[in-house]
C-alpha cells in the first residue's frame, strides 16, 4: 500500500513539473509581449500537422490572420517558440540585406556519424562557409549548359518509355517523373547511367526513396530540443543500408578514376570529385563529403522536381487551350533554332517557363525558409528586438497564395509571370527557391532540369484528365514537400 502510495505521489510530481514546464515555454511570447498565436498545449500551434492538416495550410492560416498588424509574431512549433515573419521588407532584410544576423538555418545535422548529412543544407556556420566556397562555382551557368545534352538524353528515355503505353492510357505522371529525376540525379551527380526509366524498381531508386520519412511529431521534438544528446546517441537522419550503399557507389567511381578521363565539366560528380585532388587542404574534399554532395541531389532536388513537374502536367491537363499554346511555343522554338534544348531554346521558351512558375506559386514545394538569429537584431521602424538563437520561419506558399499580391491566388495563371507582371511585384512576392546567401543554389540546373523534361513530354504528347485524376487535388499531409496524396494520373495520347 505505502509502495503504491509512493508511486501515486512520484506520478504526480512528474506529472506537474511537466506541466509547469509546458506551461513556462508557451507563455514565452507572453512574457516579452509580443503578438502571438495563442498556443494549444504541447503542440503548441501545430495541431494536425502530419495527420488532418498540412504545414503549409497552418502557416497560410496564421499570415492571413495577421498579416498587416506587425512585421512579425510568435507561435510555437511544439513548445518551442518561433518568429513568424511576415512583412516583405523584413523577409528582405532576414535574407538578404542584413543577412549576416541570419547566417545559420538549424537544420539537425550530425556529419561524423551520418555522413550523408556534410551537404549544405545540414551545416551551419564555419563548415557551411567552407563548403559554400567550394561547392558553388559547380553550379555556374557555364558548367548547367555543358550538361544539357545530358539532360536532353534522359528526356528522350523518358519520351521512348511513353510509346510502349497503348495509346489514349492513364500514366501515373508522378511515378514517370519520378523516374526521369532519378536518372538525371544517378547520371549527373553520381556518375552512373540511371536506368529507372527503363526498370523502374533499380537499386539506386529503392536506396534514394528510403531517406524519405513520414512527419514524426517525436521525432522532430527530440532533434528541436536535445539536439546534442542526439549526436552523443550518434542519432543518423539516413538509414545505413542507403549510407553504405551511395559511399560504396561513390567510392567506386573515385576509385575508377574515371572522372580524369573526361571534360571535368561534363556533370557533377566530376567536378566533385576534382575537388578530391586539390591542392589547398582546405578546398580538398574527402570521399563521404564527395558522397553528401552528390546525395544532396536526392535530399533536396528530388521530391522538388517531382512536385514541380506533377504540378504542372496537372494544372495543363486541366486547361487545354494553356496546354496547346504551350505546345505551339515548344515546337515554334525547336523548328526556328534545331539545335534541340540548347541554353537559347530554353530561355525562348517562355510561355513554358511562366507556367513552371505559376506551378511553384500555386503548389510551392517547400512551403518555408528557416533562419537562425546569430546576434541581437533591431527590426527597423519598430520597437521590437530579436533575440540570439530565435528561429525565424518565413512563409514563402502564404505569400505566393496572399490574394493583394497574387489576385485569385487558386486560379492558374501563367501571365502573372510575365516580365511585366512580374516587375510590378515586390521582390520577396516570389521566393520558391529562397533568397540571399542560403538560397538554393541549384536554382539554375533544376529550372533546366524541368524545363528539358517537360518540354520534351510536352512536344509530341498530350495531356488530360481521366476518372482517376483527382479534382479538386489531394496533397499528401504527411510529407513536408508538397506532393500529392496519391498516384496522379493523367490520360496521355501522342500529338
Ligand atoms: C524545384 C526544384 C527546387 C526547389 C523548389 C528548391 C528549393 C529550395 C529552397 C526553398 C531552399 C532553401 C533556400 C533558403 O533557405 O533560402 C533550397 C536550398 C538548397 N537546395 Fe534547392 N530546390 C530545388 C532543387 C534543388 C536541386 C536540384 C538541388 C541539387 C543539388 C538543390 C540543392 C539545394 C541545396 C544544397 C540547398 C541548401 C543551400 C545552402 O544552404 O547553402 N535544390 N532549395
């Protein structure tokens, strides 16, 4: 009985210290007086993400509730208390004019046990810095047109794939898209020749897709809170087989040294691997770094191009007048200049590229940016202050979804693209690939990525709804990029 009674008090005691705790870090934006959500307990004001409700929509709630009142307020993801900006001039200030206030993203990471997790997108501070410098001249727009051939190749596989379907057949467009981004990532960034569009269930493909999780609301709350218990628990974003897998892969093709026998422009990994041999330790580049840079293909160009060109197919399938116009301009284009999907066509093509667009506004992949506070920052024309190691979330789908800046915003409309139209807009109004020194430094090689694949599709065949296709669309609330619930399928018939 005593034991019991014991227990009942040890019980009660932890259970109110937890509660006092929960309490203390959701009145945090109470306390310093600053506009806030009101926050739900223990999920703070994420409620329902990754079940009934996706972040995105969360966050397009919260800027429309109060945008206009303050240049920023607070929430809470879980119990942790973040600054939710809102005003454009502040979002170019975070990001870009007084970005070295805003130097770090915070993204958990743990490079000596998970070796997938050196990219750029994982690090922070000293080590993002050196990275940066090495790694960004791969990406110069000099080094995307040599790839284009590349590029041009792949599509055709993904075009000939097409042909086997019986004519007037649903295709499940994101499983083909699916498969054409993975051969370009397997090619360009890891050196080999991808064969998904050929055999859909390769290796490569099967080791790629086991990074991607579903939203785990425990674990999000343990790498937000304990993060350096997380490292000491050597804690691994990756799972080991694909680990071993894409470090055996890369070490392979070092080994080959095959790499020295070609134009070190022609992809990537070659360029990656150059880096190998530098002279300046500080530039050299190990095996896993090699390794992380070629898997940041996967982690941050895959789910992103998938979403992006699923989209698009999608909303042209439901405007056939767009999609024949479209068509009009690629064929034009191709006719005037043969040289295929060259850096010149591309760039003509630009009734194609405003709907890639209008599909990153309307369906943006990543729907925030993060930014961590490195010192004490006045905002301007305020009074507030914010504070070392706040976490700022910038909601890039609400602003390209504010109906003041995007009239209509679930109309698709490629116009709102035009060099006219897109003048007129504040300069943080459109930001799917980020801004400043964080943004996504393959901005350039996915939009070209997109456009080979889509114009290539979009030339010889066409799109449209069958009774599969869902209408109004279904996103998937589980995943953090935008995609959509289920397979999207599209009746495809050749032009
Ligand atoms: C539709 C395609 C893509 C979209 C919408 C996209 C979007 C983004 C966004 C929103 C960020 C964060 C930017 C910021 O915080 O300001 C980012 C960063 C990044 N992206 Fe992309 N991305 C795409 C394709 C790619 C591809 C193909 C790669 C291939 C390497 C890539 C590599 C990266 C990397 C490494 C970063 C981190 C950059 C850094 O912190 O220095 N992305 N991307």
């Amino acid at each position: 009985m005593e034991l019991l009674q014991r227990l009942l008090y040890t019980a009660l005691s932890a259970a109110s210290i937890i509660y006092f705790i929960v309490k203390a870090s959701l009145s945090h934006w109470k306390r310093r007086g600053i506009l806030h959500e009101k926050p739900r307990f223990l999920v703070g004001n994420l409620g329902g993400v990754g079940g009934k409700r996706h972040i995105s929509a969360v966050l397009e709630q919260l800027y429309e509730k109060y945008k206009g009142q303050a240049p920023f307020i607070g929430c809470y993801a879980y119990l942790k208390p973040m600054v939710l900006v809102l005003d454009l001039d502040l979002v170019r200030n975070v990001l870009i004019t007084h970005s070295e206030h805003f130097k770090e993203r915070g993204v958990f990471g743990n490079a000596p046990h998970d070796p997938l997790s050196a990219n750029l997108l994982q690090q922070d501070g000293a080590d993002w810095q050196r990275l940066n410098t090495v790694v960004c001249p791969a990406f110069a727009q000099d080094n995307i047109s040599q790839m284009l051939p590349t590029l041009e190749k792949v599509a055709s596989t993904m075009h000939r794939s097409l042909r086997q379907v019986s004519e007037d057949a649903a295709v499940s467009v994101n499983n083909l898209v699916d498969c054409y981004n993975i051969d370009v990532i397997s090619t360009l960034a890891f050196g080999i020749s991808g064969e998904t569009l050929l055999n859909s269930d390769t290796e490569f493909r099967r080791m790629a897709r086991s990074y991607l999780k579903d939203f785990n609301m425990f674990r999000l709350y343990f790498l937000m809170y304990f993060p350096n218990v997380a490292r000491l628990l050597r804690y691994k974003n990756y799972e080991q087989a694909a680990t071993d897998y894409f470090l055996k892969l890369v070490r392979q093709k070092l080994f080959e040294q095959e790499w020295s026998r070609l134009d070190k422009r022609n992809s990537f990994f070659h360029m990656f691997a150059e880096l190998k041999r530098d002279r300046d330790p500080k530039r050299r580049l190990s095996d896993e770094e090699i390794a992380a840079q070629a898997f940041s293909f996967i982690l941050m160009g895959l789910e992103t191009c998938n979403s992006a060109m699923t989209f698009c197919l999608y909303e042209l399938a439901l405007q056939p007048d767009l999609q024949r116009r479209v068509q009009e301009e690629i064929c034009n284009v191709l006719k005037r200049n043969e040289n295929g999907m060259d850096s010149k066509n591309l760039n003509d093509m630009n009734l194609l590229r405003q709907c890639l667009n209008e599909t990153l506004r309307k369906h943006t992949p990543y729907s925030f940016l993060l930014r961590n506070t490195n010192e004490d920052y006045e905002v301007p024309n305020s009074i507030f202050m914010l504070r070392p190691d706040n976490h700022l979330v910038i909601p890039i789908a609400a602003i390209h979804h504010d109906p003041v800046l995007y009239p209509e915003p679930n109309k698709f409309d490629p116009e709102r693209f035009s060099k006219e139209n897109s003048k007129r807009r504040h300069p943080m109004a459109f930001l799917p690939y980020g801004a400043g020194p964080r943004y996504c430094l393959a901005q350039k090689f996915a939009e070209n990525q997109m456009l080979v694949g889509l114009g290539t599709l979009l030339r010889d065949y066409s799109f449209s709804p069958c009774r599969e296709t869902p209408i109004p669309l279904v996103y998937d609330n589980k995943r953090l990029v935008l995609t959509p619930k289920d397979k999207l399928k599209l009746n495809v018939q050749r032009r």
